[in-house]
C-alpha cells in the first residue's frame, strides 16, 4: 500500500507541470499573434501615408502648373476634394496664402484620412510664383536672402573652364603671315630665264 501513496503525488505533480507548460505555451501562440497583428496596422499605416503624400505632391504639381499667367488667380485658390486611393478614402484641402512684393502664394496642401488607430493627416506646403519658371527662380533666391539683380545670375554665360581667349595663340603656330617653308611665293621667279 506504501508504493500506491507514492505514486498519486507524482501524478499531480506531473499534471500540474503539463497544465504550466500549456499555459505558457498559449500565452507566447497569444503574443505572437498580437505582434502579427500590430505589425500589420504598422504597415497599414506606412503604406496610408505613402499614398497620402503622393497625393498630396501630385495636387501641388498641379497646382503649380497654371496653364497662363492669366489663369494664375482663378487656378491656384483654397478649394477641396476627396480622392479615393488604395489603402483608405482621402480628404485633401489645401488653403492658398497670397503675398505680394514679390508676387507668389503659399499652399499648404493637408491630406487625411482615418485609420483603426484614428484620424492621421500629412501635411505639406509649397511656394508657387507668378511669374514664368525663369522669374520664379529668381524669387526663391530672393526669399532665400539673395538679391535677384545679382552680378552672378544664371542666365549670364560663365567660362570657368580655364581658357584664354585673349587672342594669344600658344600652340606653336605662327600665323604672323612669314612662311619658313623654304618656297618663296613673292612673285619672283628665280628660275634663270630672261624673256
């Protein structure tokens, strides 16, 4: 009867450590599966916010690209729009700031939408001149602190490139009209015969 008393303990005992062992082994397949899932709202979100900034580039190209300096006012104004894209519907608004001296707008473009985590929004801004591609950089540089009659524009021709076009000729050859061929083509003819 001894060896009977024995053994029921041990039986507990390795029932108790097979009930431990299933636990921690449903708490790690559980853990596993919330990572899986949180990696996936992450990607989710990345791929969102991908699409949203291309959206929002492509509205200020087009923005930008006014068909003439006359429709410049009645193209480029605060206006919004919905566009459907392929991770999440999108709300795009964008809200023009008019300055003058020198002519240009600001537009800051903010395109949203909602996730499972909320609302998210990426929001971007452009300056958008009035005047021809050439004009407009000119107004970049004045905004970045230069001055646009500047001596060193791009529109004027610089050669860095080491030449002299002094008019010295270094190569050897002397153009001076003096020929040291040896053939003498001054129109005497020196051949010994009188007519």
């Amino acid at each position: 009867m001894n060896k009977m008393r024995n053994t029921h303990p041990q039986q507990g005992i390795a029932m108790l450590e097979l009930v431990i062992a299933v636990l921690i082994l449903a708490f790690g397949v559980i853990s596993l599966g919330a990572m899986q899932n949180q990696t996936m709202g992450n990607s989710n979100y990345s791929k969102a916010m991908a699409e949203a900034s291309v959206i929002a580039e492509k509205k200020l190209e087009e923005l930008r690209h006014f068909p003439t300096l006359s429709d410049y006012d009645s193209t480029i104004a605060t206006a919004s729009s919905a566009v459907t894209g392929t991770n999440a519907e999108y709300s795009t608004a964008w809200v023009v700031t008019n300055h003058t001296a020198p002519d240009y707008k600001t537009v800051t473009m903010t395109v949203s939408w909602e996730d499972r985590y909320g609302p998210q929004s990426v929001q971007l801004s452009s300056l958008i001149a009035q005047d021809e591609p050439v004009e407009g950089g000119k107004l970049l540089y004045t905004l970045s602190g230069g001055s646009p009659s500047s001596s060193n524009t791009p529109d004027e021709d610089t050669d860095d490139s080491g030449s002299d076009d002094s008019g010295n000729d270094d190569s050897g050859n002397d153009d001076s009209g003096n020929d040291d061929s040896g053939n003498d083509d001054s129109g005497n003819d020196d051949s010994g015969n009188d007519d």
